[in-house]
C-alpha cells in the first residue's frame, strides 16, 4: 500500500480554466500559488514556530494544492500518524512536507501535535538503552513507522507496534537536529 495515492481528476480543460479564475488569489501571488517564505503568512494561524513536526490524524488525508477547500486535491495521504513536517500557516490550513518532500495544503483538523517518526532511507537499530554498543531489540527497515515518546542529545527513546527502545536521531525522520521532547 502507498503511502500517498495521487487523485486522478476527471476534470476538462474548460472547468478547470473556470476554476482557476474564481479562486481568490492568495497574497503575493496567483489563484494557486503558495505563500512566499518571507510572508509565512501567519494570518490568525497557531502562532506555533515554523518549521515543526506533526503527524496525520487520520488514514485518508487530502492534500490541497492551496489553503482552502475551493483548491484541487492533488493528492491523498493513506497512512495515519504519519510524520510530517509543517511549513507555512494559513488561517486554518497547514503546509506540509512529507519525508520524500512533497508537499501540499491540509486543514489543521488532520493533523496532530503527537510526535512520530519514519525511517527515511536505510535500515536502522533499535537499542536497548542508549547506546550504539546497546543490545539491538529491533532492525527498523524503511517506511517503517513509530511513535516518538522522547529525545535529548542524540538519542530517542520510540515506540514501534509492541516494542520500545532507543533510536539515533540520525537514523529516523520526524524531529530536528537538537529539538528535545519530552
């Protein structure tokens, strides 16, 4: 199963022209073009920071390709608690990128402050403790998924199916560098 199923729109040229030209244009832009970085138009958003983390609330997510539900579905999520990483704000919609990096708009109803994580691209050890010497109690293949419970310095301690352990921040997707999580 994908994790994103991409939509396939059934639309023809003609409607779709009409749409492009009774959507709002957003500030800074066209009908469909995405806040600039400058702006991270905070309009009556969270006035959480920006970038952060988040995961899916649930298993079918659309992502939009503007702020609001006049925009098309580009795409949807099939995969609940998902990591991802929000970018801009708009009122009620998110930006968000996904681990692969692509993006799109959600509203923020779909998404949840819980913290989780992916292994991104190659296989990674789930420690006993702390420590690269630690026993191994798991190998974490890509695309596997977890919940993160919490991180300082280069560890993690994380939740995946029935068994905990310690992860390398650097050997998963879902929190900064530094961030710490408690």
């Amino acid at each position: 199963m994908g994790i994103r199923s991409f939509v396939s729109l059934s639309m023809g040229f003609a409607a779709f022209a009409a749409l492009c030209l009774v959507a709002p244009a957003l500030p800074g832009g066209g009908a469909h073009a995405a806040p600039d970085k400058s702006a991270t138009l905070q309009r009556k958003g969270s006035g959480l920071p920006i970038p952060r983390f988040a995961s899916l609330r649930s298993d079918e997510v659309n992502v939009r390709t503007g702020p609001g539900t006049r925009y098309p579905v580009d795409w949807v999520f099939k995969r609940k608690a998902m990591p991802v990483e929000i970018v801009a704000e708009y009122e009620n919609w998110r930006k968000i990128r996904d681990w692969q990096g692509a993006s799109g708009w959600v509203h923020q109803s779909l998404l949840t402050g819980k913290r989780s994580f992916i292994i991104a691209s190659k296989a990674a050890s789930l420690h006993k403790t702390p420590a690269s010497s630690a026993e191994v109690v798991a190998k974490l293949e890509p695309e596997v998924m977890g919940e993160i419970r919490s991180c300082a310095g280069d560890w993690c301690r994380v939740k995946v199916s029935s068994v905990s352990g310690w992860i390398e921040r650097t050997g998963m997707w879902g929190v900064y560098k530094s961030e710490p999580i408690n």
